[in-house]
C-alpha cells in the first residue's frame, strides 16, 4: 500500500509532546536504526535524550497525512543552540567531542546544529529541503554567521572510513581561523592516505549524505575525526561561515533569500 502525499508542517517545538516526539524519531534512528546509546535514551518509551535537550531549540518537521498518533508523525529534527544558551549552561554539545577555542574567540554570532535526521521513508526527498528552508529562516531571524556541528559515519573501523576521511581533509580542512580540533582522548587522524591515490568519485559516494550536503554548501571540516564508542560513530566536525560561501549559497542563509 503506498504512502499518501505527505502534508508537511515546519514548526519549532513548542511543547513537551512535541519534543517527545522529536526525541522519539531519534530514537528510530539512532537508536533502532544506527544502535546508537546513552544514559537518558528511555527505551520503555522509545525517547532518544540528553542532558541538553532542555536548552536546544528543536526544529520538527511534522507530515499531518500520516495515519498514526501525533508522537509519531514527526519525520524530521534538526536541534539547535544559540551562543547565549551555550553561554548560560556553561558549553556546546560538541565540546565534548571538539575544542571549540578558536569558534568561541571569534567575536562572530554562532550556532551549533545536531541530532539532524529523517525518518528513513523521507530520505532523498522533499523533506530535507523543508528542514534546509526552516534552518535558513532560523539562521536569518537571530542573524546567525557560523555554523557548526559533528556529523557522522555510520561505524568505528577507522580501516573502512579511511578513504573518505582522507578526502575530506585534503578537500575540506578548515582555515586556520575556523579549524576546530578533536579533543585527544579519541582523537584520530584524517591524514591516513595520500590524495594522489584516492579516487575522488568513488570515495565520495562513502561520505554520508548529510555532510555532502554541507560540502555542496562550502562547509569545511575541522582537525581530526572523533570516535565516538557510546553511538557506535565516527565523528567529524563540520564549519560553514556564512561570509565564505558563495553568493548563491549565502543567499539561502541571510535575508536575501526572503528578496
């Protein structure tokens, strides 16, 4: 029986229900989908959470032609945290991961992203660029100027990522004054094979789609992968300055897109 025409609603998250519903599709995905774990993920009730959830923003995107209850019916999240929230809880996510030094004592207005994901129905469709269109009017409205957040490889065989990696620190590596590190005690390498002996086109359909997408936008990758054993991922940084993206690009993340 095939789905119905999706009726998509982009909304921030503006009570408890709706944020369970968004930790409830990560759950499905990091979870159920990518065996992912953590100490406040509540299986009983299939809630993927943390700590931070209380401080983020949660970007939901709803599909209303679902048949099914309102904790389901939510098919994509994009969570997101302002510099001043940062500041009041005392880090980002990431910092647990990246040393941020070099983002935080830039004097420019930041935003970290993460917990990104779709139901695996919506993938490859319309639905992330309802998500990108939300996140834009998001980084517009609190006049947002660098991006960042981890993005992962499914997996920890550094072996099976080490074509990618690769690329991506020949291709991508941030400038020096955007150039976050991974933080030592699982910090590993993406210097591990020279870019003469990487095909380019093959190694790029191993790169996830999520950071493709980044790269397409002219993000940048910080220094070092980390692995993270808890969510069974290899992580990697991801930075996008507004300011050095193309006009076609940085259109989509500043008033003119609204011209």
């Amino acid at each position: 029986m095939s789905r119905p025409e999706p009726d998509f609603l982009l909304k921030l998250a503006q009570t408890q229900t709706e944020l369970r519903a968004a930790q409830r599709l990560r759950y499905r995905v990091f979870v159920e989908e990518l065996g992912g774990t953590g100490v406040l993920i509540d299986h009983a009730e299939r809630l993927e959470k943390d700590r931070f959830d209380p401080h983020f923003d949660h970007l939901i995107l709803i599909d209303k032609a679902l048949d099914c209850d309102e904790i389901d019916q939510v098919v994509g999240v994009y969570r997101v945290l302002r510099q001043e929230e940062a500041e009041l809880i005392g880090q980002f996510y990431s910092e647990d991961e990246y040393d941020l030094s070099v983002l935080k004592a830039s004097g420019r207005k930041l935003l970290e992203l993460g917990r990104s994901c779709l139901d695996k129905e919506y993938r490859g469709g319309a639905a992330m660029f309802h998500l990108w269109n939300g996140l834009a009017d998001y980084v517009a409205d609190h006049d947002i100027e660098i991006l960042f957040g981890v993005a992962s490889f499914h997996g920890t065989d550094i072996g099976a990522f080490a074509h990618p990696l690769s690329l991506l620190h020949a291709r991508h590596l941030a400038p020096e004054d955007l150039r976050v590190r991974a933080q030592a005690d699982n910090y590993q390498s993406m210097n591990l094979i020279a870019e003469e002996l990487i095909d380019r086109r093959a190694t790029m359909l191993q790169v996830p789609a999520l950071i493709k997408a980044y790269l397409r936008l002219g993000g940048f990758v910080g220094e070092g992968a980390y692995i993270d054993h808890s969510f069974n991922t290899t992580d990697v940084c991801l930075i996008m300055d507004i300011e050095r993206m193309n006009a076609k690009n940085k259109a989509l993340y500043t008033r003119a897109r609204a011209l």
